[in-house]
C-alpha cells in the first residue's frame, strides 16, 4: 500500500468515526434536520426496542416520535456514549461495529440505561461519508 492510500484510508476511518460521534451527539441535543442529513436517502435503522425504519422520512418521524416521548433529544437529560468502534473499508463502502452506552439522568446522576452495539454500513456519497444501515441490539 502506497502513501497515498495510506493517507486515504486514515482520513476515511477518521471521517467515519466522526461520523458515529455526530449521530450520537445530534440524538441528544442537535437539530433533526442535522441529523437526517448524516443518512442516505434510502438508509434503514433497525432498533429492537424501537423497530425499523427506512428512508429519510421514516427514520426523521422515528426520531420526533422518540423526541416527543422524552427517550432522547433537548431536555431528555440522555447522552449517547460512544466506545470501542471498528471500521473495515471497502471502497466507497465501509462497515462498522460500536459499542455503546446510554446514559439517563444526565443532568443529576447519571444511570446506564442501556449498553448495545451498533452495527454500521455507510456509504460514501457526494457530500461524504452517510450511514446507510444501523441495526442496535443490545449488550
């Protein structure tokens, strides 16, 4: 592998874990229309507790509806932590697993909620890196 290739691969695994740590963070407390934007148009998110959802407009309606119900988003006093993330590229493809850890009571004493895994395929687009398909399960 030439330096070229080298550098490539680095700054594409950088991007995808920059990536994973913007979702997490725009699910606690960013602006929605931010994070359908680190999708692609056709992506799925597949949750067991929370089903699945396909496309911009489903995973968007997903996310409100878990907003609304005070699960995540501004004032739910959650955070997503982020852990122990691998990447494999393919090309203009790329997998990914991720540990996760969701913490309730943010704002007083934190409590673990859940810990999980994200399982990740993105793709790279036009406008960069998207994710294409999340599955969480549980630890």
């Amino acid at each position: 592998m030439g330096l070229d290739e080298q550098i490539q691969q680095t700054t594409d695994v950088l991007e995808l874990r920059n990536l994973v740590a913007r979702l997490a963070q725009l699910a606690d407390s960013g602006e929605l229309d931010d994070y359908i934007q680190l999708f692609t148009e056709d992506a799925s998110w597949e949750s067991t507790t929370h089903g699945t959802r396909r496309g911009h407009a489903d995973i968007l309606q997903g996310a409100r509806e878990r907003r609304a119900d005070g699960v995540s988003g501004p004032g739910a006093h959650t955070l997503h932590v982020i852990t122990t993330t691998s990447i494999q590229l393919a090309g203009d493809t790329a997998t990914g697993q991720s540990y996760f850890l969701f913490y309730v009571n943010a704002d007083k004493t934190p409590e673990l909620s859940i810990m999980g895994v994200y399982n990740d395929t993105y793709q790279r687009t036009p406008q960069g890196w998207k994710l294409a398909r999340r599955v969480i399960s549980s630890a």
